[in-house]
C-alpha cells in the first residue's frame, strides 16, 4: 500500500491545521498516511515512504530549526523517486517552505509546487490543504504502479 509521512513543526498551530487537512485529503484515496510533529518523528518512517510533506512555519526568515534539524537527519536516506510537498504557514515571505524544497529537491524528491498560507489558514485554504493530500496519494499510487 502507498504511504505518505507527514512531518511538520508548528508554533501557532496554523501549520499543524494545515497538516492535518492534507491528512485528510490523502486519506479520501485509501493510502497509509503517517502524521507526526516533527518533535516525535523519527526518520526511520520515510524509509518505506512513496510521498513525503515537510510542514513549517517561518520562523525568523526561516524553517524552525527543530525541522531543519530532522532534514538534516536524512541525509543518509535514498530519497530519490518519492514525491514532496512544502507546505507551512507565514507571515510576510517564505523562506521555511523554499528551504524544505530546497533540501528536499536536492535529495532527489520530485515536488509539488509549495503550499502556503498566510497566518491562519481559512476554510478555502484548508481545502488547498486536502486537495494536495489528494494529490500527494494520487502520485504515491502512480509511483507504486511504476516501481512495482
């Protein structure tokens, strides 16, 4: 079965709720989904992993640095042919989301245009949120079809 892991940082909530909704979405499409605060995830969960979302608020101009912390913890993780997401919630610029797909896309992620919103997220934007979920379990199911 795909699977899609979900780690995200949060400070205010607004990326958590974000995280959730793209849970949501990805679930309508009947794949494993992991989601974790990146204060409990553990690399070991992208190891099985067909899709990843990587969630964190700007901090300082910045992704927090518990989130760069665990990217930095992949680094010994083929992550080439998953499918990524940023995704993360900011105030005036987006340097947390560029910075994941940075890494990511460096690693060999194939992503999806990053996802942000502004301050809290609203129900229109939490249904952007389920829309990617959907679309991150549409791809996980196209790179199981492709890898089997």
């Amino acid at each position: 079965m795909p699977k899609l892991v979900i780690i995200y940082g949060t400070g205010s909530h607004n990326t958590e709720m974000m995280a959730r909704a793209i849970q949501e979405g990805a679930r309508t499409e009947g794949i494993e989904v992991v989601l974790e605060n990146v204060n409990d995830a553990n690399k070991n969960d992208i190891w099985d992993a067909d899709a990843i979302a990587v969630g964190s608020p700007n901090y300082n101009h910045a992704m927090m640095p518990t989130v760069r912390k665990f990217l930095s913890e992949l680094a010994d993780i083929d992550l080439s042919g998953k499918t990524g997401l940023a995704f993360g919630s900011y105030g005036w610029s987006f340097e947390a989301t560029e910075g994941i797909n940075e890494i990511l896309a460096s690693r060999g992620v194939e992503m999806m245009a990053d996802l942000c919103v502004k301050r809290m997220p609203g129900e229109d934007d939490l249904e952007e949120c389920r829309k990617a979920g959907v679309l991150l379990a549409r791809n996980s199911k196209r790179m199981e079809v492709l890898y089997v």
